[in-house]
C-alpha cells in the first residue's frame, strides 16, 4: 500500500544532542512538508520541499534542518538550537501544485 | 498573512446529536478551504473540501459550504456517532501553495 511512513513513533532527546526524525513516502508525490503540533494549537510549517535537493524555510524553521537527496525521503533534524523541542511532528506529502495533503502518522518527541 | 480561526474546544455531545464547528478565514485571494481530521495518535486525513465559492464538501455525513460573504466554512452532521471522536482542522490553500490550519478543535461523543 502506498503511504507515508514516519519513524520511529517516540523519541526522547538529551540536552544538546540533535535528534533525526525519518519520514518515507512511496507515492512518488514531489512535495514534502515538516509540521510541528504543539497542544491546542494548530500545525505551524517548518520546512517544506517542492523538488529533490531543495528546500524552504517554514515559518518556524530555526532549530531545524532538512534535506532532500531522494524524492522518497525527507528527514528533519532537530539540533540542539531548538529549546523547546518537544512536541508531535507530522510529515506530509502531495503532488506539486495539488491542494490534498497525505499525512504520516507523526512522531511524538521529548526531552529528557 | 492568511489565517484561519475555529471555535474553541473541546465540544462534548451525546450521540446522535446535531454537530456544528465554526471556522472562519482570512485571505487575500481565493483559497481552498479543508477539514481535516485527526484521530487519537495519528496522523491529519482529509475529511471535507471546497475550491470556490458557494461550494458544498461532504463525506462521511459532514458537510460544509463555502460561504465567501460571511468568510466561513463552518462543518456540520447531522447525527454523530462515537467514532467521530477526534480533532478537527479546518484550513485553507492558495493553489496548493500554502497551506494554513487553524488551532483544531477537539470532538468527544459520549454513548
């Protein structure tokens, strides 16, 4: 079946230390976006990617950095520069141009 | 910039109870207007879309028109079930561009 896949489910960060959230899509979509959800707030846009190796700042990207080497995969790295890092991160998907945005299932980062 | 605002949550109702979540929008343009739902732990599914006005979306029992006077785009169904318990997103999109959420609001449906 064809889907976004996000890994892993859970994740716990260190003081200081960057942490790579995955995200892998097999529905050959060209666009990839990284959402962050914090409780009771809606979905603010860290990165998003419209082609393979380029990428754009969100509205919230700092602390954060992306790559896009495969059209399949879109990671987000949260450094150590993000203070507040906890929260749930959804990555997403969508034919360039279209207005229908496919969903992981989010990955839920702490701090310890 | 475009936004998009929502009635406060969390709105708790018995089943089979008439379901309405306000959403209202800011945009410069023309945007296409969305809800999204999320159920507990998972990831946003497109529930419900609009591209212009006067534009009904409907799936699932939920509905919702594209009112371009009032700025709105409000979610309505008529009977609600336990299943429908979750957050709902509404948002808008400036041709797949740019796509804004509102704050979400969450639905519990008591049996």
């Amino acid at each position: 079946d064809g889907g976004i896949t996000q890994s892993p489910k859970y994740l716990f960060r260190k003081e200081g230390q960057n942490v790579t959230l995955s995200c892998e899509q097999n529905l050959n979509h060209d666009a990839m976006y990284w959402y962050r959800q914090d409780p009771g707030q809606g979905l603010r846009l860290i990165y998003y990617s419209q082609i393979v190796n380029d990428f754009q700042k969100g509205d919230i990207a700092e602390g954060y950095s992306v790559s896009r080497e495969k059209k399949e995969s879109f990671p987000l790295t949260v450094t150590s520069a993000q203070k507040n890092p906890t929260a749930f991160y959804l990555c997403a998907s969508s034919i360039r141009g279209s207005e229908k945005l496919f969903f992981g299932s989010g990955t839920q980062l702490s701090v310890l | 910039g475009d936004s998009v605002t929502q009635m406060e949550g969390p709105v708790t109702l018995s089943e089979e109870a008439f379901l309405t979540i306000n959403c209202t929008y800011t945009a410069t343009g023309y945007p296409s207007l969305f809800w999204y739902v999320q159920y507990p732990g998972e990831g946003l599914q497109l529930l419900l879309k609009a591209t212009k006005a006067d534009d009904k979306g409907s799936n699932k029992g939920f509905e919702a028109t594209y009112r371009k006077e009032t700025t709105s785009f409000h979610l309505e169904k008529g009977s609600v079930q336990v299943s429908d318990s979750a957050v709902y997103f509404c948002a808008l999109s400036d041709k797949g561009q740019n796509f804004v959420f509102g704050p979400g609001t969450r639905l519990s449906v008591l049996p």
